[in-house]
C-alpha cells in the first residue's frame, strides 16, 4: 500500500498488480487504484460488499452472467457472494483509475435507519449506472473523503473515524434513492451478456442439491464437451468443475448466515461426500464451515 498526494490529501493507492480479494480493515476499505489489473483475472466472490467507481478512463468487469463496459463517471455494484471478475480489453483500462470501496453488511445494518436498508442498492435489479453530474460528483466527493489516509485539518484520534462513518451514511443515503431511478440504470447496448454462463448458472442453480457432471453441463448447451470446456474457460477464466464448486461453497455460506447446521449446509450442495464438501471449504475460506458459521452470525 502506498499513498499519493491529490487535490491536497493523501489517497490510499491500491497498486494494479495487488491481487488481494479479502478486506484487512473490520469493517471497509476504501482506496484507488489505477491502471489495468494485473489481478482479478478469473471469478472470485467475497462475503461483503464491492462499489467500483470509474474517476479516469475506461474499466470493464464480468459479473456471472455480464459483462459491463464502464466508462468516466459510472458505478458498478456488487453483491455479496455474486462470482465476478475483471474483463480484459487490450489497450482500453491503461489509463484507468477508480475508487474501490468494500464495506460489510454489518456496518451498513449498523447504519441504515427508519425505513431506509443501505443493504437494497445491491438488490435493486440493476448493477451498474450513470447518474446526473451534480450527483456523481456527490458521490465522488464522499469517496474520496473516505480514500483519505488521514485528516488534515486535525490529528485528534478517532476524528476520521467518526467523519467516515458520516460519509459512508450519506453516501448510501443518496446512493440508495438514485439506485431506484430506472432513468439511471445501465442501457442493454452498454452491457454484453453470455448465454452459455447463463445456461450454465440456470443448470447449477436448478440443480443445486445434486451432483452435476461435466457430460450433463455439456449436453445442457448444446456442445461437445472439448469445445464447452475450452468455451467457458475462455469466458470465465475458471474451469467448469471450479465454478460448479465455487457455486455450492456460496450456497453453503449462505446457508450457514441463515443459521443452518454444518450437516444442513453441506445438504444443500452437491458434493457427495461430506469429507469433500469440508475439504473444499476449508481450502477456499482457510477455516471450517463450524468456524464459519461462529464468525459471521448476525444474519441468523
């Protein structure tokens, strides 16, 4: 991590070749980054949440089933546990810079209040959007307050702290009433979608509790099975047998936030066996679903 002084402030600056996907602070981060990504090449998914904010240039991104191409000004939202990645185009995101903000649900419970959820954005049925200048500027401005490493006006511990926690409850304030204006949603012509990843999610989906094999997949869409497997990776930049995983170790999780026992949640997939199913997560998350399940309680 470095920092570069901007319009008189220190910005935390995330260099392009950072591959890191998991969150150091408690509760956000917030920072730029700049440049094509040199990371984030294949699917990966998290347990918070992920704003992607366009300040220079051009940034594309792969969420399932879409590719969005974003240009200055547009932001991008993405759920939790929702598989995605960052879709190369040569010589189109050089120049690129974006503000990058990662917070958990729990903060954003922690914020909302009366009847506003900061939590909805994300479910509004739409991903990514361009809002009027004298919004997007808004936003802007709350960003990059938040990117600030620390304050210049004083040195008193924990003032920044407080202003953040100000800054991320106006920013989704205002985020959530614009996330329900369809004026603002991204266009059909500015986002690019793929059939074959969406019949292959339709089939995992339909048959989550099942064990999937790649002949059933390759017949599902109509291919031959070399052709499928080259199809897909080339889209996905992960393998067949890696996204159908991936895709039962986050119904898995979802399970265990909703209070299901590590025997439930490992019912709801499809691996076969409950040593494979516990080999896996442990692999993918570093603690067992027992563990899991105690670290993150608040949706139960």
């Amino acid at each position: 991590m470095k920092t570069s002084d901007k319009i008189g402030k220190r910005i935390r600056i995330l260099d392009a070749a950072d591959e890191r996907q998991y969150m150091i602070g408690e509760n956000y981060e917030v920072y730029e980054k700049q440049g094509a990504p040199i990371g984030a090449m294949t699917f990966h998914y998290h347990n918070f949440y992920e704003i992607i904010y366009v300040l220079e240039g051009e940034y594309s991104s792969m969420l399932e089933t879409r590719t969005y191409h974003m240009k200055k000004g547009d932001f991008l939202l993405i759920n939790q546990n929702v598989m995605h990645k960052y879709h190369y185009v040569e010589k189109k995101h050089d120049s690129s810079k974006r503000i990058i903000l990662w917070v958990t649900p729990k903060l954003l419970a922690e914020l909302s209040g009366g009847d506003m959820d900061f939590c909805a954005c994300f479910q509004s049925g739409s991903c990514a959007y361009h809002f009027p200048i004298y919004y997007e500027e808004l936003l802007q401005g709350y960003l990059l307050r938040l990117a600030m490493t620390e304050l210049v006006e004083t040195k008193q511990p924990g003032a920044k702290l407080v202003l953040d926690r100000g800054y991320l409850t106006l920013f989704f304030t205002y985020l959530n009433i614009l996330c329900t204006k369809k004026e603002y949603m991204f266009a059909r012509e500015e986002l690019v979608t793929h059939p074959l990843v969406e019949l292959v999610v339709s089939y995992i989906d339909e048959h989550m509790e099942e064990k999937i094999s790649l002949d059933c997949l390759a017949e599902h869409v109509h291919m031959s099975k070399y052709h499928f497997l080259r199809k897909f990776k080339e889209l996905t930049g992960m393998t067949v047998h890696a996204f159908v995983v991936n895709k039962w170790l986050i119904r898995a999780c979802e399970a265990l936030r909703e209070g299901a026992s590590v025997a439930e949640s490992w019912q709801r997939t499809g691996f076969s066996e409950y040593t494979s199913y516990l080999r896996n997560f442990r692999e993918k998350f570093g603690v067992s679903p027992g563990k899991y399940r105690e670290l993150y309680p608040e949706e139960r």
